[in-house]
C-alpha cells in the first residue's frame, strides 16, 4: 500500500509569539559589496546573516580598518555551509575551513575565499558589531 504524500505548501503560523520563521532569500537588510553579498535577518532581537562571496573576496576589503583603540575586536561565530575559506589571524597564521565547520573569532583578522567556488557562511553572531563599524567607516566618508 502507498502512502499519500501532500505537496500542498506547508502551513505557516501569520503571527506566533512562540514561533518565528524567517528565510534568507527575504532578508531584512542587504549589505552589497564587491563580490559579495551579507543578508540579514533579525531572529529574537538578535541580527542572524548569510554571506554568500565569489571567488577573490576578501573581508579586509569590506570590513573597514582596525577596531580604535580601546575597541573590543570584532569578534563573530558562524558556520561554513558551501565552499572554502581561510581565517588568517596576524601572528598567528592561518587556518582552513570546510564545509561544517563551526568557528568562533575573537580577534581581528582577516578572511577570502579559497578555489574558484563561491562560499557560503552563516553568521551566528558579530553582526551587530560589524554593523556598527560599517556605519562609523561610511559615516567618516561623507
């Protein structure tokens, strides 16, 4: 005996204090640079992004200078999903990451994409800061 499978659209709650959905291909906020892309979604009052970079994006491009002094480093957590990438920390080298890893960087650093596939990363946590040190870099060029 077969089983009856539904393709019907499933149900989405319209507003549910207890449930919240969001979708990256809807983001609240689009940050667009040179090859590149971060979309941001707000997930109970905490800023949640998704990278997507081509192949010769770097994070020293988009990132803006070094934190001031007194200035707590830019610290982010996120997760791999697509591609390769390197985290390279000054002094202390750098590393490879791959698909389903899961970092955590709590100094300022730098990062590109490695081969010729585009990467993918979800950034768990960071972006509020790095959207405050993209509005004070934008703010200093008007």
């Amino acid at each position: 005996m077969e089983s009856a499978r539904s393709i019907a659209t499933p149900r989405r709650p319209e507003s549910d204090p207890l449930l919240t959905i969001k979708r990256f291909d809807a983001p609240e906020t689009v940050l667009s640079f040179d090859q590149g892309r971060l979309g941001l979604v707000t997930l109970d009052g905490r800023l949640v992004g998704k990278g997507t970079y081509r192949p010769g994006w770097r994070w020293s491009q988009v990132s803006g200078p070094a934190r001031r002094a007194g200035e707590r480093p830019l610290a982010q957590t996120g997760f791999l999903l697509a591609g390769r990438a390197k985290i390279d920390i000054p002094g202390r080298g750098d590393v490879d990451l791959f698909p389903g890893d899961l970092f955590h960087v709590a100094a300022e650093y730098d990062s590109w994409v490695v081969g010729y596939r585009p990467c993918e990363i979800l950034y768990l946590d960071g972006m509020e800061d790095l959207l405050e040190r993209l509005h004070r870099e934008h703010s200093a060029h008007l």
